[in-house]
C-alpha cells in the first residue's frame, strides 16, 4: 500500500514537470523561429523606428509578469478579434489551455534569446559574409555556411537563457492559461500550490528538479562562452 501511495505520488510530481519541459521546449522553438530573423535585422539593418522596435522586443524582460499575462489576455482572449479569428479559422484556442502557457512563457523569454542573438550578430566581420558573396553564395548561403557557424555561441547560450526562464514562468503563465490540474499546471504553479497546501516535501522536490534543469542549462551557457585565447 505504501509502495502504490508513492508511486502515485510520484507520478503527481513528475506530470507538472513533464508538462514544464514541454511547454519550455514549444517556447524555445517559437522563441527561436522568431529571434534569429528579428537578430539579424536589429544587428544589420538601419531603419527609422529601429530603437522603438528593440525596445518593445525587450519589454517583457522588465514587465511584472501578471501585466505581461494581462496584456496578452487582452491581446488573444477568446473575446478579443484575434482570439475569435484563431479559434473560428484555426480552431485554436489559448486561453486555459496548454498552448497558452507555451505562448505565454515564450513572450516572457524572448528578450533573453534576442538581447544574445543580437549581440552574435553585430560580432560576425561582415567582411566574411561579403567574400562569400563574392564566390557566388546566395544570401540563404551565406547564412548558413557563415553567419550562423560564427554566431553559433550566442545563439545556442540565449536558446538555453530562454529555455531556463520559460521553464520556470509563473505569472504571465497563470494569467493565460490559468493552473488547472494535468492540464495547464506547470512545476512552478504546483509548487505554489504545494506551499498553499503546505506539503513542504512535494515543494521541494519540484524545486529540486527544476533547480537542477536550470543549472544545467546555466552550465551549458558558460561552456558557450569562448575562452580567452580560445577562437571561437
């Protein structure tokens, strides 16, 4: 009986965890879809406006997250035309479901994949880029064979920033997709409710996975880091 209690238990920590790691996962493909693109732009191009763009891409990095939840409450609830477009047209619907957390975590993380992005970006000689040019690459080519495998560092350490910090989302999070149990209740929202109910065992052991996920994914952004003599 106590076996069977613990394996219940378990399979109750482990299902918020899972669902975290899907949700941070979906939010780092988007994040990344839509970083390296809005990147290169902001490293390369001159453009009127160019100050005001970044510093709206940036803006969830210092929102509270309950406004940034709030705002994009506003901006794909079922009520709002976007929200009805995406649910008549495409029959998705992000509000209370686990999409919305993906949506959600992934608009919070995105300045911690661009802000690096940006930076591998502005760091590639564009005198490289113009060679290859030369030899007859086409744009798609150049990026490939020499933008990305120069920039790889900063790209791959703001995926793992923004993977870390989806991960771990609270309030933009409860705002869209609410904290409805196997569906949408992330590790961070069942540990707030664990600290409610005051299960200080089960806090604590999905603190310590995701504390251990994150650190990981710390790790990774240090390796990416070139060592000094080292090219990268």
């Amino acid at each position: 009986m106590l076996l069977g209690t613990k394996a219940v238990r378990m399979g109750d920590d482990l299902g918020p965890l899972w669902l975290s790691l899907k949700v941070a996962a979906s939010a780092t493909f988007l994040i990344i879809a839509a970083g390296l693109p809005l990147g290169l732009v902001l490293a390369r191009s001159r453009f009127p406006g160019k100050g005001l763009l970044a510093g709206l891409l940036v803006l969830p990095l210092v929102l509270p997250p309950t406004v940034l939840g709030y705002l994009l409450l506003q901006a794909v609830g079922k009520r709002t035309p976007l929200g009805s477009w995406l649910d008549e047209t495409l029959g998705i619907v992000l509000v209370f479901h686990w999409s919305g957390a993906v949506l959600a975590s992934a608009v919070a993380a995105f300045p911690l994949f661009l802000l690096p992005a940006r930076g591998a970006f502005e760091a590639v000689d564009p005198a490289l880029e113009d060679a290859a040019r030369l030899l007859g690459r086409g744009e798609l080519s150049v990026f490939g064979a020499v933008t990305l495998p120069l920039a790889w560092r900063g790209l791959a350490a703001g995926a793992a920033l923004a993977f870390a910090r989806a991960l771990g989302d609270f309030g933009a999070t409860m705002m869209v997709a609410g904290n409805i149990p196997g569906l949408t209740r992330t590790a961070s929202l069942a540990i707030y409710d664990a600290v409610q109910e005051g299960d200080s065992t089960r806090a604590a052991w999905l603190t310590l996975w995701i504390s251990v996920i994150s650190i990981a994914a710390l790790g990774f952004v240090q390796w990416t880091l070139p060592e000094r003599g080292r090219r990268p």
